[in-house]
C-alpha cells in the first residue's frame, strides 16, 4: 500500500501544481516522476505474494449474494 499512497500523492501534487501555474520545469519532472511510480506501483502491486481462497462464486464481500435461491 505503501507504492499506492505515494503514487497518488505525487500525482494529487501534480494536479495542485498544474492548477496553480507552477513553472513549467517542476510541473513537468513530477509528471515523469508520476509516470515512472505508476509503474513501479502497478509492478509491485501484480509481484505481491497475495492468495486467498475466494472464488466467483463469492460474489462481493460486503454484499453477500445467494445464488441458490
């Protein structure tokens, strides 16, 4: 979680940056460095050693759904 809250902080910090007509230089070096940790955030996040035992048949977690009715 820790590539995911960085990410859209920098990113967030982009949006700021642009909005309020920063120069052109630090608005575009975020946005390469925004670049570069979405990949490294997708990368790290798809690597995670994560199971579980859910199926398709579980449906949602937070909204159980009988199929069987």
């Amino acid at each position: 979680m820790f590539y995911v809250i960085l990410t859209t902080f920098l990113l967030v910090m982009l949006t700021i940056m642009a909005a309020m007509n920063m120069p052109f230089n630090w608005v575009f070096y975020t946005m390469c460095l925004g670049q570069l940790f979405v990949l490294v955030m997708v990368f790290k996040v798809l690597k995670e050693n994560y199971t579980t035992d859910k199926t398709f048949e579980n449906f949602y977690q937070d909204k159980p759904y009988n199929f069987r009715k």
